[in-house]
C-alpha cells in the first residue's frame, strides 16, 4: 500500500499544502513517531492463496515462502496445501482441471466471504462447462485485459543494454503447429497463403515436432513466422507472438484479435497483421517483395524493449496478491460464461 511517510518525495508532497511552521511541526513530528521504540510502520500481512490444483499436473512445483518476493511480489505466501482452505486469504482454481472433473469445488467447505479466483489461459473456444459455475467466483485472472487479475503471455520492458544482435536470416516463414483442424481459419488461411509463400510447417501434426530447446533457434532462421492463433477472440495473444516469434527475433504474421489490441502491447510497425490484406496473394506478395531496409524497420523496438515472457504459473498465482488490496471483495460473477464469451 502506498503511503505519504513511505518515502520522502511523497512525504513532501503530501505536507506541502500546509502553511511552512505548520509543516515543519507536522514533519517533526512524523519524524519523532518513526524514529521512537516501535514507532516504525507495521509490516504488510502475508496473504495467502490457496492453489486448489496446480494447472496441467498432480505434483505442485516446490514452493518456499519467498517464491513471490523472487518475482517482486513481498508479503504472498503460495501453497497447494488443502488444509489451509479455511484461513486462505484467496482460493484459486484453474479451469482445465474443473473441466476434465480431475478437481471440484469444495463448496460445502468454503469459508463465508472466502474470495474464489476463476483462472484461465485458455481461449472461451477451448474452454467448455462454464455453465456450472454461475455465482461462485468473484475474481477472474486470464489473460483478457478487463480482468481482475490481467496477466498476458508477454509483454515488452524498457532495456537499456545493448542491442542483441539480429540472427542470420536464410529461409522465409515458419510455422510450429500442433493441432492442426482444417476447420480453424488458421489452417484455411494457410491453405491460401501456400501457393504463393514457402512456409516450412513444424510439429506434431505435420510430423516434424522441434525439441523444446530447437525451437528458438530454428525460428530464428526465418524471416517471417506466422502467429495464428486456433481461435479469435478478444485480447487472446499467446506464446505464438511472444516466445515463438518476437523472442525468437522473427518478424510475427498475426492471425488474432484485430490489430488495435496488438498495438496495445506493441509498436504498430513490430509486425504484419493478416486484416491489413484483401487476400492471402496479397500477403503473400507483401512478405516476398520486402525490402533489406523495410525488413529491419521491424526490430527497430529492440533497441530500447526486450521481451519478457510470463509463462510461469508460480508468477501468475502472485499476481493476486498484487492486485489483492485493489480487487472488489463483494463482486461476483453471476454468469461467468457470458462474460468470458463476449
């Protein structure tokens, strides 16, 4: 919590409304109170969330008490630790579990004004049962940008170390898939595009899957890669943009939300949005026919941001305390699934 005595340049601002004698007094007497025998401000409490399930697995990741403050986060105590459900500050629970009935809600446990999180990464596609859970939680942490606990794929950071030099470019678009529907627009739309792009397909669907640590490397061969995502929707901007693309130091080809929220995390001019495009002849010809000089004007962000990926639940669970003395304790989501499918 923010506070006027936490520094000296909020100190002065707040007393520097007061007629001078006034102030200095007031100030002297400030500086007495937190100079004296316990005098000093108390402690933030620890808050504590409860991870009902952790996401994807049975076996928790160890976590020590100082597992938040690695990620700038003070007083947030992590646990998967059940017994704790009734003096929890925070329960959350993550969808993928509900959904495959691998976890249930306790609610005949559940403390009266206990606040539950509803966690998802998951596009309103890929995310089924919502129906069930109509006025039970009353935060929301996904990656849409109205949520209470808005936590992205990536984003990008001021950096003021030297520019990382750009990888030797010798192929022109790439594309990791590993779920490959012929019903998804990114599969029609690469359908399009093939005849007049070569685009090298990786993956488990196509037969050529790339260890976790080729990956990177392998992108990094190529001009462009394309980031279509498997569904549209509002703020739903993956690891496709983030790690496969911009950290990859290939220039993304976006099939997503439009292209005003990608310009909410990143320079207008950092990628190639498919919407810009009457066909997919016309990308097509707009990736071939680039330019050396146009090309680069891509990366001209890396020489001021870098990439920062927030692929780590540990970190996503913090974000709760953060936001925790912000959130609104009375509000509860009476239909869930409306608001996640708008």
């Amino acid at each position: 919590m923010n506070c006027a005595g936490c520094n000296p340049t909020r100190r002065l601002r707040a007393w520097g409304g007061l007629a001078g004698g006034a102030a200095l007094m007031a100030l002297w007497l400030l500086w007495q109170l937190e100079s004296a025998p316990g005098g000093a401000p108390a402690p933030q409490p620890t808050v504590t969330i409860l991870i009902w399930h952790w996401p994807f697995t049975d076996r928790p990741p160890e976590l020590p008490r100082d597992t938040c403050s690695r990620y700038g986060v003070a007083s947030c105590l992590l646990s998967a630790n059940r017994s704790l459900l009734a003096s929890a500050d925070a329960v959350v629970f993550h969808h993928r579990e509900l959904q495959t009935l691998q976890s249930r809600l306790p609610l005949k446990q559940r403390p009266r004004g206990q606040p539950w999180v509803w966690a998802s990464m998951e596009s309103p596609s890929n995310t089924r049962g919502l129906h069930h859970f109509r006025g039970i939680f009353n935060w929301v942490l996904s990656y849409r940008r109205d949520s209470d606990i808005f936590v992205p794929y990536g984003r990008l950071e001021p950096y003021s170390g030297p520019t990382p030099p750009l990888p030797a470019k010798s192929k022109m678009a790439a594309w990791v898939v590993s779920n490959f529907q012929e019903r998804q627009q990114r599969a029609k739309l690469y359908r399009q595009l093939a005849p007049h792009l070569r685009v090298d397909v990786f993956g488990r669907a196509t037969g050529r899957p790339l260890c976790a640590n080729c990956l990177l490397p392998t992108v990094a061969r190529y001009r462009f890669y394309l980031s279509f995502e498997n569904s549209q929707h509002r703020d739903y901007i993956t690891e496709k943009f983030w790690r496969n693309a911009l950290a990859a130091g290939a220039v993304p080809v976006v099939l997503g939300p439009p292209r005003a929220t990608y310009e909410a995390f990143v320079p207008p001019d950092a990628f190639v949005h498919v919407d810009d495009f009457s066909s997919a002849r016309e990308l097509a010809v707009f990736l071939v026919s680039m330019n050396e000089s146009r090309y680069q004007r891509f990366f001209a962000w890396r020489d001021r941001l870098r990439v920062r990926l927030l692929g780590d639940w540990r970190e996503r669970f913090c974000t709760i305390c953060a936001r925790y003395p912000y959130l609104p304790r009375s509000q509860v989501y009476e239909d869930l699934e409306s608001w996640f499918q708008a």
